[in-house]
C-alpha cells in the first residue's frame, strides 16, 4: 500500500477512475452501489473538476442552477439550496463538496496525483495504471472522468516566460484574491472565460487592455437571486422536469420551433430575437426558429440582429465593429455576460484587435504587436484548452499489444458513442469525442454516460464476461455518422475548439454529436438492449 497525505491507494480495485470532477464523484457512487472497488486519482486537491480549477474573476456556469445539478438523488434535489440563477464558481464548487460529503467520497479519492500511464495486458484482461508519485493500480476497468476542458492551453507566442509582471493564466488561477487595483492589466483571449473576467478586473484595474483575435457572440445573463417560489415549484416537479431534459436536444427543456427564420416576416423575427436577448438564456436564442444551425441565410438573420445590439451598446464604432463576429451564431461557444460590452464604454478599457495588428511576442515589459509594445503590470491568458482530447492524449495510454491512444488518434479522435475505442478493452470514456457533451447541459450527459458505463459492467459480470471493446467496424460507423451530421450543420465552417482549430497541428475535425441528447440517448439504449452491439464482449 502506497500512502499519500493520508490516502491510501489499494495495489488492486475493479476500477481506476481518473478525475474527481462531477462524472468522477457519481461514478465513484454508482460503483460502489453495485459493490465494486474503485478508485479515484484527482491531480488537484480538492474535488469539482473544472469548478475546482477554473477560479477567475466572474467565472459562472451558463446553465441555470436548478438544472446544471445530479438527478440520481431526490434527496440531493430536495435539500440543496441554490441561490442564483447562473450560479458562481465558488457555489458550484460548494455543491460539489456537499456532494463528496454527504455520499462520503473522499475516502476512496487520491488528491494531488496525476495519472501518467495505463497498459493493458490482454492475458489478465486487466489494466496497470501508474502515476505520477510511482503508484502502480491494476484494475479491470480504467475509466477517464478528465472532463472535456481539462487541459490549459497558452498561447503560441515567443518570450511568454520573460515578462517581469505577474502571469495568470483563467484556467489555473490562484486560490488566493487576486487584487489588480491600480494596475495596467492586458487580457490575451475574448472566449467565455475572457468575456467572464474583463469586466470584473476592469472594475478595479486602472488601465485594461484587451487583445482579441476572434470575437465571441455574447449575451446578458440576466442572473438574479433565485426567488423562493420558483425552487419550490422545481423541486416539486423535478421528476417531470428531469425527464424532459434526458429527452431534449441539449439537456435543457425548451420550447421546440416550428418556424424558419426565412418565413416570418422581420418585424416577428426581430421580436422573436428581443425575447431571447432578454431572457438571458442561450438556448432560448439558438432555439428561436428551426433552421439556425444548417441554413447560412437563417443564420444571418440573427448575426446581423446581434451586431445590431452590440453596435447599440457599445458607443465607439471601431470597436463595436470589432465585437462583431462573422462566423455564424453557435458555431463556437456562445457566452453568456453581465456587461461584457457596456465594459467597453469605460474609459479605461481598451480593444486592440489582433486581426489587424498581430500579437508579436510578450517582452520584459509587457506585450509587442506588430504596432507597438503595451507595458503592464499583469498579463492574464484566457486562452483556453486543448478541448475534448486533450485530457485523454495527455496520458500515455497503452491498449492491446502495446497501441497508443494518442497515435491512433492523430488523425482526430476515433470513438464508439464516444464511450469506446477499438483496441482498448475495458477503457471508458465519460463524455467523450463522438457524445453530445459540450454541446449539452454537461451534467444530463454525464449521469447518461455514467449509468451506461456501470450498466455495462453489470452486464458483463452477470454473464461471466472480462471485457467489452467497441469494434472497428461499429467504431468506423460511428465516426461517419458524427462527421456526416456535423456536414449538414454550419459548425464546420467556423475555426473553433469544436474542431480542435485552437490547438496548432491538432486536425481539424468536429469532435462532439449533434444530433442531440434525447436521440443520442436512445441510440445507445438500444445498443445495450441489443447485447451491447457494436462491442466485442469477451470471457
């Protein structure tokens, strides 16, 4: 037995499940349900997963409260009192922390220790899992809960490490304040932790300047204290609101359109686009008519109708034509704010964009355009993660006779539902390339992946099975039938973290499902209806 501050971590367990973020924590619950061993190795130090890390200034969810939470508990459901709309960081992690107390979680976690390395050895039918403290786990299932925006990225810029300021980086912010009162502060990244953040530090920095490449679409949250009335008529038709959301499109009910945007007429559209804007909610606005993601001439209507608002709002015209993006509306993240473009009426916000004058090199002093150097006293890097793959390439996983996940994945990620891949028996992925995931409420997918992935086990272990491995015809069928769907849509046509297009010699595919989480849902029902079709189960 190998002990770390206080942990122990067992030679031997049914799975090793990496990661304590909010998939780890109910697959750690879900498993001991079924009295199987588990456990977890978390590189932080606490629980929460994106929640424990992603610590920076205004940093929210842009899920409402009562539906970005677990369904697996009415009790939970009942007891938890949410307070705001669009909760902080900090209440989120407060939840998660209530969670890993209340089913006592911890006690199977291993904090502050990274998972290097798995192999498979096909005459055991087991996995051998090493980390970074020189650990070595065997287990019969090795199960990656690494979250799809896990892996920090900084921007691919020379001199980064000679600035003399202070360096923050949103992904992996500090746990103590940070206070940027009286100082110059430059912000590289405009993405949903950049249009998070700039407002907050422009409040208390005497000098902000903000260096966008590639604008986000953007709209007011709207967010307010929860009102007593409301939690009690949640909590009082939850089942029935659950439900609905298992069977919607992204895993928040809404109300299904039945018109295009090309049918009605300006004055009803423009209407339609207003009740949105001031619901504070992104899938009201991308909901709105029938054909926003697959029609360009659809899509337009509603790029030029927000260009409109930000060219209201923000009063020099330079810059608001600047704020305004040209690809089209959610094909990369959309982000929800609270004065994110009324930030830049403040006199002392600045927008230099990098399209027109590009990011030379961080210096000594601060940052080099191809324009001029910008001298501060803080530099922060929102700019964001190596999505959706990056966790799981970041291990150096080892399947049948040796083969590397990261080297078969060089093309793009190659999935089974997104949950496993060909020559990787007994790996699961939660939430992986191929699943709706971030394109969904990332909590409804999650229990969906978790309740499949332990229902599998239990299938295996009433027939006497050792393994489960997707096959590579189902698996090659499956990438064609993500990437054929993806083709009808719009999102090919913007360079977003979708499509890996953040990430340098990353290829560019579209790695989530859209087809939905009620349709995706079923699919992989009926594939476990169906003796798990589509796997290899082996004795």
């Amino acid at each position: 037995m190998t002990t770390i501050e206080t942990r122990t971590v067992p030679p031997r367990v049914d799975a090793v499940i990496v990661g304590a973020g909010f998939s780890g924590m109910y697959l750690l619950h879900k498993l001991r349900e079924q009295n199987l061993t588990a456990v977890v190795f978390e590189a932080g130090a606490g629980v929460g997963g994106t929640w424990y890390w992603n610590r920076y200034p205004g940093a929210r969810v842009d899920v409402e409260s009562l539906a970005y939470s677990y369904s697996f508990s009415e009790d939970l459901e009942q007891e938890y009192p949410w307070r705001e709309r669009y909760p902080t960081q900090p209440e989120i992690l407060k939840y998660a922390n209530h969670v890993a107390d209340r089913f006592d979680l911890r006690r199977d976690i291993v904090f502050r220790t990274r998972v290097t390395g798995a192999g498979w050895d096909d005459d055991s039918r087991t996995w051998l899992v090493r980390t970074e403290h020189e650990d070595a786990v065997t287990a019969r299932f090795l199960i990656m809960a690494t979250g799809c925006l896990s892996t920090p990225k900084l921007p691919e810029i020379p001199g980064i490490e000679t600035f003399k300021g202070a360096s923050y980086q949103t992904s992996r912010w500090p746990h103590e304040d940070v206070d940027f009162t009286g100082k110059r502060v430059g912000i590289i990244g405009t993405g949903s932790s950049g249009v998070q953040s700039i407002p907050v530090i422009a409040e208390q920095a005497a000098d902000l300047t903000v260096f966008q490449r590639t604008p986000s679409f953007s709209l007011p949250a709207r967010n307010r204290p929860l009102r007593p009335d409301e939690i009690a008529d949640m909590r009082a038709t939850y089942r029935a609101y659950r439900k609905a959301q298992r069977e919607s499109s992204g895993g928040v009910p809404v109300v299904v359109p039945t018109k295009s945007a090309l049918e009605v007429s300006d004055e009803e559209r423009d209407a339609a686009f207003e009740q949105a804007w001031e619901s504070g909610s992104l899938v009201n606005l991308l909901s709105t008519f029938t054909d926003f993601a697959i029609s360009q001439e659809a899509n337009d209507t509603c790029r030029n109708w927000i260009h409109g608002k930000i060219r209201e709002i923000v009063r020099d015209p330079r810059t608001a034509a600047d704020l305004c993006p040209e690809y089209p509306v959610g094909t990369k993240r959309p982000c929800l704010d609270t004065n994110y473009y009324e930030t830049y009426n403040r006199p002392n916000v600045h927008l230099v964009s990098l399209r027109r004058t590009p990011l030379v090199e961080v210096t000594e002093k601060g940052i080099r355009t191809s324009e001029r150097e910008y001298e501060f006293d803080a530099i922060v890097y929102a700019t964001g993660f190596d999505a959706m793959t990056g966790a799981l390439t970041g291990v150096d996983i080892r399947g049948r006779d040796g083969l590397s996940l990261k080297e078969t994945w060089s093309a793009g990620p190659r999935t089974y539902l997104g949950i496993g891949s060909s020559g990787f028996p007994n790996l699961f992925m939660i939430t992986g390339p191929g699943s709706p995931s971030v394109l969904s409420n990332m909590i409804v997918s999650i229990e969906q992946h978790v309740e499949w992935v332990a229902g599998a086990i239990a299938h295996l272990d009433r027939e006497g099975l050792r393994a489960i491995e997707a096959t590579p015809e189902a698996q090659d069928a499956w990438v064609a039938h993500v990437n054929e769907l993806a083709g009808y849509t719009l999102y090919p046509k913007a360079n977003s973290w979708y499509m890996g297009t953040n990430v340098p010699g990353k290829t560019r595919v579209f790695m989530p499902y859209v087809g939905g989480v009620g349709e995706y849902r079923k699919k992989c029902d009926d594939v476990a209806a169906r003796g798990y079709e589509g796997f290899s189960l082996i004795a």
